[in-house]
C-alpha cells in the first residue's frame, strides 16, 4: 500500500468510492502527467461524494493521492519515467480491474457495506465527522 495514512473518514471515503465511482473509472488511451490523474480522480470522487455534505468532500483530496498511488504502486497505471519532467502514466485497464476486486474482497469496510444504500454509508460518514 502507498506510504500515505489514511484517517478513519478517509478510510470510508477510500471504501465508498472502491465500491460505486471506481468501477465506472476510465482514463485509458493515453498518457498522464501524475497531476492531470490527480483531478480527474479528484474529480471524480468529489462528484460521487457529495451527497455526503462537505465534511466528506473534504476528504477527496488525500484520498485521490492515496488512490493514485497505489494504481501506480499496483501496476494499475504505469509508470514511465521521462528525460525531462514528471513520469507518465497510462492505464492498464486489467490490473485496475484485478486490484478493485483485490480491494472489494480485502477490505473490512467494503466487505460491511455490502449490499447496503447510501443511508447505511451516511450514517457511517455522519459518525465520523
């Protein structure tokens, strides 16, 4: 896993979007700078979160880090180094689809969740905050 600690609530917000936005996630067809993959995981996140209020959006920011790196660290997206710059990284649509079922089988608060709505997760995220 990627060197950064989660809190509790980023832990949720991790685990709500592995199981709901991250299924539906697509940046295949070329290659990203690291930052460009920042926003749009981002993004992304916060649109499917925001129904939580701004306590979990908040959240989004070191969450999408998170996740990034450990697409990265996964081979989910690889990793190629430049002579100037930044690395790039392109998609690798199979070893994202292994590492999200990886997760969803792995993780305690995903394995929880199962089969629950968004009231069960509010409930979650309204403890937290």
């Amino acid at each position: 896993m990627p060197t950064a600690e989660l809190s509790e609530l980023d832990r949720h917000v991790f685990a709500y979007f592995i199981s709901h936005a991250a299924q539906t996630l697509n940046i295949d067809g070329r290659f990203y700078p690291y930052g460009e993959l920042v926003m749009a995981i981002r993004n992304k996140l916060q649109l499917n979160t925001s129904k939580f209020g701004k306590g979990v959006t908040s959240r989004v920011d070191p969450v999408s880090r998170y996740f990034l790196d450990l697409l990265i660290e996964r081979g989910a997206l690889s990793d190629i180094p430049q002579k100037i710059g930044n690395n790039m990284h392109q998609f690798q649509a199979d070893a994202y689809r292994n590492l999200l079922r990886e997760l969803e089988t792995s993780d305690e608060i995903i394995r929880a969740a199962d089969g629950k709505g968004d009231d069960y997760w509010r409930e979650l995220f309204t403890r937290l905050m």
